[in-house]
C-alpha cells in the first residue's frame, strides 16, 4: 500500500519537475513580460512550481491561448 503512495509521489514530483523547468525555460517569458531578464529569481520559482504543476498547466494554456486570440 504505502509502495503506491510513494510511486505516486514520485510520479508527481517527476511531472512537477518537468513542467518547472519547462515553465522557467520558455513559458514564463511568453505569458509575462515583466520576468523577461530576471534570471536570477527564475530558480526560486521551481519548488512552488514544482508543487503546484497542475494549476501551472492549467493557467499557462489559458493565457497562451487569449494570446493567440488577441494577434
């Protein structure tokens, strides 16, 4: 029982960290331009995105996508 609680974790841990790395490597700069050239803060971000990757996700296509309506 508790090998599929900690498999799921690290499923979820895994995911989170993707979608962080991801997020700070290319989406942040598309969906926020005041965090273009702010480098040095980029790395605190990646706990709290890691955590809460599904809000992330969620939120970065929402605003991809009025962006994409907006051009």
């Amino acid at each position: 029982m508790m090998d599929v609680f900690w498999t799921g974790l690290y499923v979820y841990g895994g995911i989170g960290g993707v979608v962080a790395v991801a997020f700070v490597l290319v989406g942040i700069d598309r969906i926020d331009a005041a965090a273009r050239g702010a480098y040095l803060v980029r790395p605190l971000l990646l706990p709290g995105l890691t955590l809460l990757w599904p809000i992330v996700v969620v939120r970065w296509i929402v605003l991809e996508r009025q962006k994409g309506a907006v051009r």
